[in-house]
C-alpha cells in the first residue's frame, strides 16, 4: 500500500469496512420497520443481527487500525533506512572528496619539488657553459 501510494480506502479492507457500514444501515433501516410495525420477534432478530455485524464491524475497526498503525511503522522504518543511506552515502562522498584533496596537493608538492630539482640542474648547465667559453 505504502509502496503504491494508495489510501486505506482504495484497498481492500477499505472496501470491506464501507461494505460492513452499508450493512450496518440496511439493518438498522430493517430495525425501523420492525419498530413501526411493532413486530417484537423480527426486532429482537434484527437486534442480535446488529449486535453480531457491530462486533465484526469492531473487529473490522480494529484491523484497520493495527493496518494504519503498522503502515506507519513501515514508513517510519523506511525514513530510517533512506536517512541512515544517505547519511553513509554523505560520509563516503566525503571520505572520497578528502582523498581527492590530498591527492591533488600531494601532486602539487610533487610538482613543486620536481621545479625545485630542475633548477639546481639549469644553474648547473649555464656555470658549465660558462667555465668552458672561459
């Protein structure tokens, strides 16, 4: 349900809840007749038929209840799942990035050092040449 995005009504304990409440009304239709026509044995029938579709109708409640309550935790569990995720998913792109950093000024030092090891080698290049055009 969660998954797709439907109400507790457009499921099937939603259909079965508004099917037990048109039944509830017709009986309780039935326990008006009966009354205005003062027919005691066909109220007390409607009255233990009552009594049995209000007790499958607080057993119906009930479910839809556990039903919504346990869709909640669902979900509730679900934003965990999808936080923690995003939590871990952060801290590796973070891991990543450092690395990334210290790659890159490690390839500068590198860079640096390698300009520094030229120079010494040029200064020594140009006192050659000019110990041998002396």
């Amino acid at each position: 349900m969660v998954d797709q995005n439907r109400s507790l009504w457009n499921t099937e304990a939603g259909k079965e809840v508004d099917k037990e409440i048109q039944e509830q009304r017709r009986a309780f239709e039935q326990l008006q007749e009966a009354i205005e026509e003062r027919d005691h044995q066909h109220v007390d029938e409607i009255l233990n038929e009552q009594a049995k579709f209000e007790e499958k109708l607080a057993a119906i409640h009930k479910g839809r209840d556990e039903l919504r309550i346990r869709m909640e935790n669902l979900i509730a569990e679900k934003d965990k799942q999808h936080i923690e995720e995003m939590t871990e998913m952060e801290a590796q792109l973070t891991g990543a990035e450092e690395t990334l950093r210290k790659q890159v000024e490690k390839e500068k030092q590198l860079e640096q050092d390698a300009r520094m090891n030229e120079v010494p080698v040029s200064l020594a290049a140009i006192q050659k040449q000019c110990v041998i055009l002396t």
